[in-house]
C-alpha cells in the first residue's frame, strides 16, 4: 500500500490510501500536528448512538468531533418517566476555543413519553455555527426522578 497526502485549506491534510492494484481504498482529513482524523462531512454520520436505559441523575455524553459537519439532527426518545413531578431538560454544548462549554440548544423540559428533536446548523431551524467539539448533556430534576431514554446525534 501507498499513502498520498494532498494540504486542503485551513491546513487539513487529505490523505488517499491506495492499495497495490491502485484501487481507491479510503479517505480522511486529518489535523497535520496530531495526525488524527476527523469525520468528514456530507454524507453524514452517526456521531452518538445512545441505547436506551434508564437514568435518574444528570450526565453527559462524550466529546463529539463535528468538523466536516454543517448541520446537527438530535434525537431523543423517552419510553419511560416515573418519579413525583420529574423533569429532563437535554443541551448541546460547544467547546471553546478557551476550553469552555457553551450551550447551543436547550430543549423544552420532557415530564411524559414522547419524542423531541432539534436541528442545529447556520440556516436550520435553530440557526447557529457549533465549532469543531460537541456533547449532549441531560439535566434531570424532581424527587426520585427516572426517564428511560435513547439519543442519536446525526451530522450531515
């Protein structure tokens, strides 16, 4: 195999691996001082796939890498809401060039079974650029709060 480098702008490298019959085996955009890739937009993509479980207290998922990506499609999906007056709230967070989170979208508080979604992207519904590092973050309240929840971000 062979690999071929190209600079794209910004300083992005565009790296083609090919194999011994020449044949096209992939592509990656990669950061030219770690070497690490980053997905690469359009097509789109699952960037988080979380399976449904239960959860009673306030958590975040992990660092999600969204450069390449224009637009975000979240998705949460409550099966399940047992407590006294429970509450979920989910945001998206942006992390700044100073290492700060910065909220992007808060939802409208869940109390019942049901589904809610947001697209994110300059010219989407909730019209905003969210920089290269993402999370989703879910706050719970109420007194013995538990939803039962699955959540996908899909970038395109």
């Amino acid at each position: 195999m062979s690999e071929t480098s190209e600079l794209e702008p910004g300083g992005y490298v565009h790296k083609a691996v090919v194999t011994p019959t020449g044949i096209y085996a992939g592509m990656a955009l990669v950061d030219p001082v770690s070497g690490n890739p980053y997905a690469v937009g359009g097509n789109g993509g699952a960037l988080l796939d979380q399976a449904s479980a239960a959860q009673t207290a306030n958590g975040v998922s992990a660092n999600l890498s969204v450069i390449g990506y224009r637009e975000l499609l979240v998705a949460a999906n409550v099966t399940a809401v047992a407590g006294t007056t429970p509450t979920l709230t989910f945001a998206l967070d942006s992390l700044g060039a100073d290492g700060v989170w910065y909220t992007l979208w808060t939802s409208v508080a869940v109390t019942a079974v049901g589904q809610t979604v947001a697209h994110l992207g300059v010219g989407a519904a909730t019209n905003v650029a969210f920089g290269a590092t993402v999370r989703l973050r879910w706050t719970i309240g109420g007194t013995t709060p538990s939803f039962t929840f699955s959540v996908s971000i899909i970038g395109k």
